[in-house]
C-alpha cells in the first residue's frame, strides 16, 4: 500500500459525527416526522403492534411517499454503497467492461415506466406489500406465493450483508478493526431500523444522497485536475489495462455478455424486495412515473463513480484488493477532514439501503412465509433484526468471497419471479401450475449452469458453428418462460385449467 | 398511444446493440466514444419517457 497515507484523528472524528449524526436522526425519526412533514400532527403508531395500519407504516410508510421521498428512498436504496465500493472496482480490473452498469441503469427506467405503475394498482387495490402478496392474490397459489417470498429472501440477504462489507470497508481504511465496527454498525443498523421503520431509510435518504453527491462531486471535478483532466486520465487507464484492439474499447469476447448481463440485471433490479418496497410505499401511479423521468439522475453520478477506477490508475494506485481501490483513492487525493467525509457518505450510503432490504425481507416473512397472524409491527421487527443478524453472521464468519457468489446467485433466482410478477399483469393467461413450473426450472438450470462454471454469471451457448457467452440469469429466464409456455398451451389445448383472473 | 410508447424501445435497441459503440473514436472533452455515447443516453432516456408520460395523458 506504498503511498496511502496513514488515517489519522480527524478523518475518523469526521467520520464518526456524520455517521453518527444520521443513525441518530433515522432512529427518531417518530419524534420529529410530525412536526416538519406536511401530514403533520399524525402521531406514529402504537410499538405494541396491532394489526394493520401500523404495520403497513413500519413496513411501508403507510403508502404516502410522494415524488420527493420516493425519489430519494428509491434511488438510496437502488444505487448502494456497495456500488460505489465495486463499480470502481471492477472497472479498475476489467476496463471498460465494468461499465455495463450504465446500460443496465439506464434501460430499467422505462421498463419502470410500463410495468410499476400497474403493480402499484394491484398492490394499492388489495393492499399487498410485497411481490409474493401480489402473486398470491392475482393467482391464488400458496405454492407460487412462497415461491416468490423464498426467492426474494435468496437474494435480499447477501445484498444486506454487502452492504455490511461496505461499511467495513471505509471503517478498515479508517484504521480501526474490521469486526469490532462491523459489529457496531450492525447495531446502528438495527437500532435505526426498529425504531423507525421505512420512515427511517425513506427521510435519511437525502442526508445520504447529499454526501454521496458532494463526495463525488469533488472526487470528479477535483482528481482530473490533480492528474491532468480526463484524456489523460483515459489515457493511462489504457496503458494499464489490456487492450481490445482494432480502436475497440470491449474486446470481442465482452460484447455479449456485456449487452445480457445489462439486460438480465435491469429486469431483475426491480424484483427484489428493497427496490419493490421503495416502489409500492409511493403515493400513487403517477408518482412512479414521474420517478422514471427523473431516477436517471442518479444513472449520471453511477457513470462518473466507475470513472474512479480510471481514475486511481492516474492516481498511481497499485492493489489487488480493487474492494479498496476507491478508499485508497479518496486518501491519495482529499484532505483527511474530506475522507472523514467521503467515508461517512459510504457508510451511510449502506446504512439507506440495509434497511429497506431488512424491512423488505421482514415484510416477505411475515407475510407470506410465515403462517397468518405474525405481520404486526413487533413480528416485522423481530423478523428484520433476525434478517439482519443472519447477514451480520455470514460476514463475520464466511468471507466476503461467500457474499458475493450468493448474491449473484441471488440474482439468478430472484429473475425467475418476472413471470409469475410482471407478465402476471398482463392479460396473458397463464395458470399457477405453468408458472411454478417455470419457477422451478429456471431456479434450477439456473443455479446449476452457476454452479458448474464455477460461479461466473455467465455461460456460453452455442447455435451450430456460434458461440456467445451469455447472462446465466438470462439463459435461466429463457427456459422458465419456454416451460411456462410449453405447460400453459397444453393446459389449454385439455381445456381443464381455467385460466386465472385477478 | 400505443404507437408512442414504442418510442421506449430506442434505449434498450441504441444500448444493448453493443457495435454501435463500441470503439474508441471520435474522443469528445477527453471521453472516448464508448463512455459518451452510453452517458448521453441518459438524459434522451428521461426525454423520451417524459415524452410518452406527458402525450400519453391526453390522448
């Protein structure tokens, strides 16, 4: 690590006032929502959780975010700590390659646009709060139903644990040990997350952006000029990585996987549990919509956060552990009140994220896995902090390697729910037993290709004499969809099934 | 209405069609063609869907 300076007293005070300044607004958020919010005067509901209302407010801030905190809350939840850590570090590793984030966020807007605004009706219209609810109630299949909870559960977790990696991450560069802050980020976490329920994550979002704006804001105004403005920095990223040939930036290896990787992950970004609670805690259809028009906002700061891993080959960052590549290059260039700084807009940047994946994975278990009776708001509690201690007990003693294969395994079966979810609103007509078929096959095919190529989320296909490395999660979603069909068509040609209504 | 909303179909067409961009020239502020072709697709995306939003509305 030749050239990082030493952390010294100021970055960390820096650093442990914003953190703490932030857990602390979100763990009251019940005190003061009342008072500054426009609602005003609506007093939280009781802890002692009754049924309904207080529930839905824990878990989905009683459905009344408007445009703003939409806005805020979804794109705090979409775009993590966890990004800003990896993406960097990927394109550090990779080139340009790392960039199919930006395709990937660019195109899951106007799938948005159609699609969540008709879930959000049916969610509204019979009061579910999660995927598997509107599964359920739209096909009427506990297997389905549970199908879709497990699904989401499989791939929410190691999320929240990465989340966790990233607050270890800055506290590491920080100098102080790794298990200890993991442990008291944990319970921050936990603490924010009881207390104040959606609310929490929902009003803090904005403290978070606001660092993570001004952090990078400075880091890509200010590391240019350091290094010699953007064409030089292009040009020794360049020198440093291996080249495509032919004035090509992706070799020809890249292509594929980089345009289906992009296209596998803007369907499955919006299946899992956090991003759907952001989407369904919104007041209204329109909402939505609007969040389309302007979510991509944030698509332009995830462009000019993978810039940083360019950037530290200008800075002369050498490390094989690119998980550090950004926190090395902010203490390279930034005064060490600033990396104080920088390093709570990270952590804070998990904080955000962490728990809306809790309350989303909460709401799965006590309403659609667990038997009727558990969804108050204590149940909802008890089942988030257990979500969580089950991430905090897999970093803490599997390694961070672990986290990161279940998530992308996560990713492959949390895909195989758009059937059941999204063509589910459409007037195609398709029963429980074809889609839970489908279900099966793609979880399975999918889980096995990872499996046997050694957990890459990508498998090569072959037509004749062509090869394409193709998206795993993709490949699985073709063979769901082909079972669905194939079971669907002779179900209708027996004329025994009825096709489901809503 | 309908028609309109096929205007959605430019993002995934103009990004997941990896050839059109795939290269290094022409450099434009430093950027190579590969970084500024995929970051201008970010605001033609919000236009269009605001585009489609608004139109949709009143028809």
């Amino acid at each position: 690590m030749s050239g990082i300076p030493a952390p010294d007293g100021i970055a960390l005070t820096v650093f442990i006032l914003f953190f703490g300044l932030t857990i602390i607004l979100g763990s009251t958020v019940a005190l003061w929502r009342g008072r500054i919010g426009g609602k005003g005067g609506k007093s939280p509901p009781a802890a002692h959780g009754g049924h309904g209302e207080g529930a839905e407010d824990w878990g989905l801030g009683g459905r009344q975010f408007g445009a703003w905190i939409t806005w805020f809350l979804v794109g705090g939840d979409f775009y993590t700590a966890y990004t800003v850590i990896a993406v960097p570090a990927l394109v550090y590793a990779q080139g340009g390659f790392g960039f199919f984030a930006l395709p990937y966020t660019i195109i899951v807007y106007p799938f948005i646009f159609m699609v969540m605004p008709k879930l959000w009706k049916v969610a509204q219209a019979g009061g579910y709060a999660t995927a598997a609810d509107i599964v359920r109630g739209r096909f009427g299949s506990r297997g389905l139903e549970l199908a879709c909870a497990i699904s989401g559960l499989v791939a929410v977790m190691p999320y929240i644990a990465l989340q966790l990696i990233g607050i270890r991450t800055v506290v590491e560069a920080l100098g102080l040990p790794g298990n200890i802050s993991l442990v008291i980020a944990f319970i921050s976490l936990a603490a924010y997350t009881w207390l104040g329920g959606l609310h929490a994550p929902a009003l803090t979002a904005f403290i978070k952006d606001i660092m993570i704006y001004v952090a990078v804001i400075a880091a890509v105004t200010i590391i240019p000029v350091h290094l010699g403005g953007y064409g030089a920095m292009f040009d020794i990223a360049e020198k440093a990585l291996p080249s495509a040939g032919g004035g090509h930036v992706l070799s020809s290896g890249q292509v594929v996987p980089y345009a289906t990787l992009a296209l596998s992950s803007a369907l499955a970004a919006f299946l899992y549990p956090h991003t759907l609670t952001g989407i369904l805690a919104a007041r209204s259809a329109d909402t939505i919509r609007q969040n389309a028009v302007f979510l991509p906002a944030y698509t332009i700061v995830l462009g000019l956060i993978a810039l940083l891993g360019y950037m530290a080959y200008a800075a002369g960052i050498h490390t094989t552990n690119t998980n550090m590549v950004v926190p090395y290059l902010f203490q390279t260039i930034f005064p060490n009140w600033f990396v104080g700084f920088a390093f709570a807009a990270i952590a804070v940047g998990a904080l955000v994220p962490a728990a809306v994946m809790a309350i989303g994975a909460a709401n799965l278990v006590t309403h659609n896995i667990l038997p009727k009776g558990y969804e108050t708001v204590t149940g909802a509690r008890v089942t988030g902090f257990v979500v969580k201690l089950g991430a905090l007990i897999c970093v803490l003693f599997l390694n961070a390697k672990f986290a990161i294969d279940l998530q992308l395994l996560g990713g492959v079966v949390v895909l195989q729910t758009f059937p059941a979810l999204v063509l589910g609103v459409t007037k195609l007509r398709m029963t429980s037993s074809a889609l839970l078929a489908g279900w099966a096959a793609g979880s399975v095919s999918g889980l096995a290709l990872c499996w046997m190529d050694g957990l890459k989320p990508v498998h090569p296909v072959g037509f004749g004499d062509i090869s394409w490395v193709v998206s795993t999660g993709l490949i699985a979603l073709g063979i769901n969809l082909v079972v669905v069909l194939v079971i669907s068509v002779i179900q209708g040609l027996v004329g025994g099934a009825k096709p489901s209504e809503a | 209405m309908k028609y309109l909303n096929l205007l959605l179909l430019a993002p995934f067409i103009g990004l997941l069609w990896v050839p059109f961009y795939n290269m290094h020239d022409p450099v434009f502020l430093g950027f190579p063609f590969f970084y500024w072709y995929q970051l201008t697709w970010v605001p033609v995306t919000s236009a269009l869907i605001w585009l489609v939003w608004k139109k949709g509305e009143h028809s």
